[in-house]
C-alpha cells in the first residue's frame, strides 16, 4: 500500500497510515513541489493541494489510486467527475476552516473599510505630518448593510459576526437575487464555490450596480470575480474599496491590481491559522484511513461514487 503527499503537513501523516497499515510507504516531500515529478503509478492514495491540478491525465497515471484527499473545502482543482467514473473517492475540508475564513473576510472588511494598508503605507513611508480631521476618511460599518453571495457555513460565520458589528445582513445563492445584493448591499463579500455560475459573478455590470460607497470582499475562488472591470471600477472610483485574498490565475497577480487604489491584497490565506490548517491536514488522513481500510469518509464530496475495491 502506498500513499503520497504532494505537500508537507502539520500532522505525522505516515505515523498514522503506518499505525493502521504497518508495511505501507508514506510519501510526504519537505514542501510542495506539485504533482508532475510524483511517481502515482503504485499510488492508492492522494493528499494534495488546491494547487494541484487533479484530471484524467492525472489518474491515467494512478491506475491503484482510490482516495484523493484535497486539502481544502474547495475542489474546483479536480475533476470530480472523471474521479467518480474511476471508482476514485474525493475528500475535502469542511467546517474545520469556517471560522478561520470568516475571520479573514472581516479582517479584509475592515482593512478596506478603514484604508489599513494606506494608512500602513502612510507611517512607514515617514511622510506622515501628524493627526488630520480629514485623514484617511473610511467607512463605519455600524447600521451598514452586509451582503453575502453565498449563504453556506463560511457565509453565515460572517453574517454572526456582522451582527455582532451592527450591521443588517442579506445574502443571495447564485441564481437567486444577486442583482439585488449588489444593488443594496453596502459590503459585498463572496462566500460561494467556483462553479460554471459563479465565474464571474463579479462584473463589469454588477460593479456598476454597487453603490459608490461600497466595499466588495472575495475570499472565495479569483475567478469569482472579473479582475479587469474591478481595477477599472476602483481606479474610476466608482466604488469605495476592495479586498481581494484569492485571484484568477494564482500565484500570479495581474499587474494592475498591485498598482490599483484603494484595493486591499493578501496571498489566499483565509484558512491559514494553525489550528485550521492542522485540522484541515487531519481530515485528509481520516479520508485516507477510511477509504483504504474499506469505509465511507465522512468528507466524501463525491457521495454518488461507487468505489474500488
Ligand atoms: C481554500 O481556499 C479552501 O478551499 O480550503
């Protein structure tokens, strides 16, 4: 039995395939060093990265595997149907990343709300001449409209903590009253899985439906959001700020957003908490285990798949 890593993990990952399964080879590498130099051949499970692309090509080259266990809640990295037709199990990271998430997305709320990184620029820069009554002007969140798209477990962890803020809170699923968040919303912060109906959510239109105060917030998947029509709508000032933590092709950052107002930037780091992340790690061995000791993972996103024996 073998199972590889294409990461490190903040858990012994081969002490606990080797405490269930004594002769088994865990493969774990010191860093992240993607799937092409991985040798899946003998492979029959899979912990990996939302930074690892998981296709047909991928499993031609794993004719053993039986589990993938995709380090994060979110699977738009694999191909979860060709893994189903294979017999393949996929897992992912649930609820142990909520409120880690839901921390980011308020820390970025009120970094754009409070123009934290201008102001950071500002005392570092040694340019700052002292208290103004008119420096930095931001926005107070207190009886503030909060939109969510997206009203799963992350979005409601940022409903609870925006009424603990004072603020009104209304939310749309894709395909329900998007237009209409967008329109009323005086933050607008995206909660939603990257799927067909959620690329681009965020347009050239629905930028041009926010109001000129408002805030957008993406902590979901970039590619949620259009990033072209957004660097126009804040250079143009047609909105008051945004707070990107995810983007369209990571790791590589459009120029124009490194350079653009009022936009506040952080490197996909919403669930990056030790204790998120030592969770999160834990539930890809509890998917391994399970499956490889011939049981249904409690993760299991592909519920309909029949698996190999
Ligand atoms: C992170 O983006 C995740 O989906 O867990």
């Amino acid at each position: 039995m073998r199972v590889v890593s294409t990461s490190s993990l903040p858990i012994d990952l081969a002490a606990q395939v080797r405490a269930r399964f004594p002769a088994a080879r865990v493969e774990v590498p010191e860093q992240w060093g993607g799937l092409a130099r991985l040798d899946l051949s003998d492979a029959d499970a899979l912990v990996c990265l939302l930074l690892d692309r998981i296709d047909a090509s991928v499993l031609a080259r794993a004719p053993r595997l039986r589990v993938v266990a995709n380090c994060a809640v979110g699977y738009d990295n694999v191909d979860m149907a060709a893994l189903t037709a294979a017999g393949i199990a996929l897992t992912n990271t649930p609820d142990v990343l909520t409120e880690a998430t839901a921390e980011l997305a308020f820390a970025l709320m009120m970094a754009a709300a409070r123009r934290l990184p201008e102001g950071e620029a500002l005392v570092r820069s040694g340019q700052w001449e002292g208290w103004r009554l008119d420096q930095l002007l931001g926005v107070q969140l207190l009886g503030k409209t909060l939109g969510i798209i997206g009203m799963g477990r992350i979005g409601q962890a940022v409903a609870r903590r925006a009424r603990g803020f004072g603020m009104h809170v209304i939310h749309a699923d894709a395909g329900e009253d998007v237009d209409g968040v967008f329109a009323r919303a005086d933050v607008v912060s995206l909660h939603c899985p990257l799927t067909p109906a959620t690329r681009h959510l965020v347009d050239a239109r629905r930028l041009g439906l926010m109001k000129p105060t408002a805030i957008l917030v993406n902590t979901a998947r970039g590619a949620c959001v259009d990033e072209g029509p957004l660097v126009e709508a804040l250079t143009a000032g047609r909105i008051f700020a945004a707070a990107l933590d995810v983007f369209e092709r990571e790791p590589e950052i459009d120029a124009r957003l490194k350079t653009c107002p009022r936009l506040v930037l952080a490197p996909h780091i919403g669930s990056a908490t030790t204790e998120a992340r030592t969770q999160m790690a834990q539930l890809c061995a509890d998917g391994v285990l399970a499956v490889l000791s011939g049981q249904r993972p409690g993760n299991l996103v592909n519920t309909e798949v029949v698996l190999r024996g």
